[in-house]
C-alpha cells in the first residue's frame, strides 16, 4: 500500500507564494501519474494538475501560466510551485498517485492552503 506524506501548505498573502510537496513510499511498483486535486467544502474534487512518468503536464485552466508540477522520479515525489496565488486557490490540497500494472490509486490526506485577499 502506497503512503504519501504531503507538506508545504500553509497561509499566504495574495500575489504570493508556495510549494507544495508529496513523497510517496511503500510500493516497489512504478509510480504512473502523480498529481495535485484540490477540494473545498460542498464542492467536488477537481483537477489541479498532473505529470506522468514521461514527464507529460496537465493543468487545470484556472492555474495555467501560475502553477508548475515537477517530479523527482528517484524520490517519488512531486511539486506544485504555486505563483500569484489568488483568494479562489484557498483549498485544501490533495496528491494522488496512480501506480502498478493495474493502475492502483491511493490519495494523501490533504494540506490546507490559504490565501488572504
């Protein structure tokens, strides 16, 4: 089973910013897509941005041009550089990988963002 540590969340000043980190262990299995959803009360989970083992980004319109995701394929962790953050970023942030053959997926526990208008 997969666990993944998440950290660097925090409160931040509009305009400002943050990373975000998560570090997944527990697996011998490759990791395929790792990637950050974020999620606030009453609303769904929605895409913020992924990478895939080639190195393949995807964002979400919202943050295009101000978030970055990398990977560190050795660490099996990856980053959300978050730029110009903005009040609608406020959330509480979740990684996802998905791993193995079968594409198993397991979910981080989530680190709260703020940002102060």
């Amino acid at each position: 089973q997969v666990q993944l540590v998440e950290s660097g969340g925090g409160l931040v000043q509009a305009g400002g910013s943050l990373r975000l980190s998560c570090a997944a262990s527990g697996t011998r299995l490759s990791i395929n897509v790792m990637g950050w959803y974020r999620q606030t009360p009453g609303n769904q989970r929605e895409l913020v941005a992924d990478i895939t083992s080639g190195g393949s980004s995807n964002y979400a319109d919202s943050v295009k041009g101000r978030f970055t995701i990398s990977r560190d394929a050795p660490k099996n962790t990856v980053y959300l550089q978050m730029n110009s953050l903005k009040p609608e970023d406020t959330s509480i942030y979740y990684c996802k990988v998905d791993y193995g053959p079968w594409r198993r997926t397991a979910w981080g526990r989530g680190t709260q963002v703020t940002v102060s208008s």
